[in-house]
C-alpha cells in the first residue's frame, strides 16, 4: 500500500487540486443562489406583513377604505384618506414586486381611489403611481376625475 502511494503522489496531489478547484467553483454558484433564495423569501415574508397591517387598518378605519375622494371637503379627512391611499400604494407595490398573482387582488384595491390616485394635482403627478397602476392593469381615465375638476 505505502509503494502504491509513493509512486502515485502526483496523480493524487493532482485529483486532490481538481477536487478543491471543483469545490470553490461549486461555491460560488451555490453561495450566491443561496443568498438570493434567501432574500426572496425575507420580502415575500415582509410584503405578507405588510398586507396583514394594511388589512388591519382597513377593518380598523373601513371609512377610509370606502371614502369618496370627490366629496372629502376637510383637510383632516383628506390627510387621513392621503396616508390611508400612500399606504395601499406600498402595499401594492411589495405585494405585486413578489409575485404576478397579487396584481388582481391589489387592482381591486386600487380601483376604488382611482379619482385620488389619477389627480394630476396629487398622486396621479408622482413617479411610480401610473407604472403601478399599469402593472395592476389600471389606467387613469377621464371618468377618474372628480366632476369639479372636469373641463366641459
């Protein structure tokens, strides 16, 4: 046995580097896919807790999920139904970000504050809400508008 190792020191010592090679190349392929997997699941985990708080505060404040934009006349009402839509919109967008499948669900959310979020002079302005929109299917139209604001 020991003759056997003697004479056959190089092909060993030679398999031995092509183990430690395929090793280190299957590292960094694993690694990184590892990693990756992992941060999947922590923003499906997130955007999941997420929903569960928007949802909290829709049964929380049903007023607010339900408000007709058009017809809110107090500032403290439109701040309240502002930050209500803001958050829906983050809702939205991690829920839609982690998978195809929520972009129904978040369309029907959304459809009801189509008049809030297609104002030209409030979200409808801002980066991001139109590509949104459009991801859940939903586009801004003229009936979208408030009646007030309509041009005749």
């Amino acid at each position: 046995m020991w003759n056997w190792l003697r004479r056959n020191t190089e092909p060993l010592a030679a398999l031995g580097g092509i183990a430690t090679a395929f090793a280190a190349l299957s590292a960094l392929i694993i690694i990184p896919y590892q990693v990756g997997q992992a941060d999947l699941i922590q923003r499906d985990q997130t955007a999941r807790e997420i929903y569960r708080e928007f949802l909290n505060l829709t049964v929380q404040k049903p007023e607010l999920a339900r408000a007709d934009y058009c017809s809110i006349n107090k500032k403290t009402e439109l701040t309240a139904y502002g930050a209500y839509v803001e958050y829906l919109l983050y809702t939205a967008e991690q829920m839609v970000e982690t998978s195809p499948d929520w972009r129904a669900p978040m369309a029907g959310y959304l459809s009801d504050h189509m008049e809030y979020l297609c104002d030209p002079e409030g979200l409808g302005a801002r980066d991001g809400v139109a590509d949104l929109l459009a991801q859940t299917g939903l586009v801004c139209k003229p009936e979208n508008t408030c009646p007030q604001n309509s041009s005749p």
